[in-house]
C-alpha cells in the first residue's frame, strides 16, 4: 500500500485519542484548551496569503517554481478539476461526518494497522491537548471501512472518492513533472512517475465541528505534511493558516474553485531546502468547516537525494535517505525529522 500506510504507526495512541461526541459537547472540555504560545497564538494573522495561480496561463511554470521557493504553497485555478465532482465530494464528506458519533466509531482507524478509517489526526500523541477535529482516511480501497458506515449503500460514496482521487493524481503528476524540471531531474526517467508502481497515496477527509470557543481551541496542530505534495480543498469556511517567515501565521483564504497546492517534506530534501515544506495549522471556527487533503509520496524504496547545483548549492544540506526510512524518522521525531537528517 505504500510507505505513508506505516507513518506513526508506533505512536502511542491512549484511549482519549478519539474524537469526542461534539453535536453533545456545549463548553470547551479542558483536554482541548490550548494556551496560547507567543508567536502561535492564532491573532497577528494580516499578511496578504499566498499567490494565485492560473494552470492556464502560459508562464505558470515560472509561476510555480517562484511559489515553491517563497511560500511552499499557492492556490490553483485552471486545474481541470469538475466542480461537480468537487461539490460531490463535498456532499458524500458532510453525509459520513453528519453519522450518529457510534456509527462513525464502527469504522474507526486501527492503530499500527494501515492508515484508513475514523479518528483524531496519528499525530494527536505528540501534543498535550487534543484537537479539535475529527477526520476519515481513505489509503487503498474504499470499500471495506466504507462499508462498516453504510452496510448497503456504500458505492455512491466509494464511486466518488475513487473519481476524485483518481482526477487528483492526473493533476499532482503535472505538477511534479512542472517541478523535476526546474531541479534538472528528467520526469521520463523517473519510474514511478511513469508506471505508478509502489506510490503513497492518501485521501483525508478533515471535519472541524463548530466550536463553542474557538480562540482556545486547535483544528490541528502545526505540521508539516509526509508528503512530496498535498492538494488541498477547502469548503467555504476559513481556518488554514500557514507560516511565514517575517509574517507569522498567515491565513490561506478559500477561494471559490481554486484547490491549494502545497509542498510536504520530500521536496524539501530532494531541492536541498530551497523550497519550502509550508508548516500550516488550522484554526478552531465557530461553524463548522470541511477540508480534503490528497497526499502523494513515491514509493518506499525511492532514494530522496538532495540535487546539487548552483542553484541549489553545491553542499548537501540533508542525508540521503530512503521515502521509507523519512516516514520512520518522521513518526519518531514529528517536528524534529528534518534537523534529525541535516547534515
Ligand atoms: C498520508 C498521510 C499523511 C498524514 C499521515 C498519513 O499517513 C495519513 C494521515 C495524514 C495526516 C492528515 C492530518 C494531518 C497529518 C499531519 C496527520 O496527523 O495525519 C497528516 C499526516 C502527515 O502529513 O504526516
Ligand atoms: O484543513 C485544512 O485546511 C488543512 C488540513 C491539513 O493540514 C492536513 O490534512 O494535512
Ligand atoms: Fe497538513
């Protein structure tokens, strides 16, 4: 299934590591009160967000590569992806997390099992507190733990996801092929890319139920994603914010039919840090808000080896190391992995 199917997998879930029945919760639980941090504290965000993209226009290459260097994320329009299938998606994702809190706890993720079904982010062990979310992962087929929400008519939602992930992968490879060019890497000698063999892909479903006290709660926590790039839908409801050096957290605004492309962690080390694996985080909000994260990683034996040159510097700022021996290193160190393989 991949190597990101193995990521956190020796985290150590305890038993409050599940979502809380939120429709029966009125006041914030003090298990979910997050103080706030100095530079982390969710007030400050003013900066303009990151930039817009039109896939059409004819100097989006250049356009791409600039935002990858900056930000590590923009927003894309011109994708090519059908609204409908967007606003499906939509609809099928409110129908799973609108499920009685029992239903959805058939279906609930395993832990040291693969990475697909109900529960709190696998990085909820790391911190004290606990978010305020509640998300379903889909890692392979659909089917099984689809299931186990809906005995007898699960194929709707299966059919859906399956379109859109497969519409999603079409689109990631046109970026990442906009990408290797610009670090000299030639994507028709890149295997995976061409036969599609032993790739990480996963879909996220992320649900932030409406919060009765938002400032002092946290959607998810800061991260950076296990991924070569993530592309993100947002629903109407703001609450992503990403940081930026110089800004502070900086809020990435839905814009109707734009998806937000970010890179994760093995562009980083593959550009030898030049772009940018964005730390994001989402807010807690009063309403509720929807999110999917699709996430692509190429296969668990690939060897992610810093490029070198000019303009990636000629010294090699991180190790070389396999896909699979990052997801390990990640699921240990969380926030610390990438100064774990600094040269
Ligand atoms: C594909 C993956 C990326 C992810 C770990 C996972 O194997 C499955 C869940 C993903 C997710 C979604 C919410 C935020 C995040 C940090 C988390 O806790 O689980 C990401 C993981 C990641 O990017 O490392
Ligand atoms: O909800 C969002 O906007 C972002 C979610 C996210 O960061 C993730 O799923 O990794
Ligand atoms: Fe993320």
């Amino acid at each position: 299934m991949g190597a990101l199917a193995e990521s956190y997998k020796d985290t150590l879930l305890e038993p409050q590591h599940i979502p809380l029945d939120y429709g029966s919760v009125h006041t914030l639980p003090d298990s979910h009160v997050w103080l706030d941090e100095s530079d982390e504290s969710p007030s400050g965000v003013h900066s303009t967000g990151p930039p817009l993209i039109d896939l059409g226009n004819p100097d989006a290459a250049r356009l791409i590569i600039q935002a990858c260097e900056t930000w590590g994320v923009f927003q894309l329009i011109g994708h090519g992806i059908p609204t409908k299938l967007m606003e499906d998606v939509l609809s099928e994702a409110e129908k799973l997390f609108d499920l009685p809190v029992d239903q959805k706890m058939k279906a609930l993720r395993s832990p040291g099992a693969s990475q697909s079904g109900y529960g709190l982010p696998p990085i909820s062990p790391f911190f004290e507190k606990l978010m305020w979310h509640e998300g379903y992962h889909i890692m392979g087929s659909p089917i099984d733990h689809a299931k186990l929400l809906w005995p007898n008519d699960y194929q709707g939602f299966c059919d859906t996801m399956v379109h859109y992930r497969n519409q999603l992968k079409a689109l990631t490879e046109q970026l990442i092929r906009i990408i290797f060019k610009s670090l000299n890497i030639n994507p028709e000698e890149v295997a995976w890319l061409k036969e599609s063999q032993g790739l990480s892909i996963g879909l996220q479903l992320n649900c932030y139920p409406a919060c009765p006290d938002p400032t002092r709660a946290m959607g998810i926590a800061p991260h950076t994603d296990t991924s070569l790039i993530t592309i993100l839908q947002q629903s109407k409801v703001s609450g992503l914010q990403v940081f930026k050096e110089g800004a502070g957290w900086v809020l990435v605004q839905p814009i109707p039919g734009a998806i937000t492309v970010n890179l994760g962690d093995f562009f980083h080390i593959l550009s030898n840090g030049v772009f940018t694996t964005v730390r994001h985080r989402v807010v807690a909000t009063q309403v509720r808000r929807l999110s999917f994260a699709y996430f692509y990683a190429p296969p668990g034996d690939f060897i992610v080896s810093p490029v070198l040159s000019k303009d990636f510097g000629e010294v090699p700022r991180y190790r070389t190391l396999s896909v699979k021996e990052f997801v390990g290193i990640k699921g240990k160190h969380f926030e610390k992995a990438l100064s774990v393989i600094q040269n």
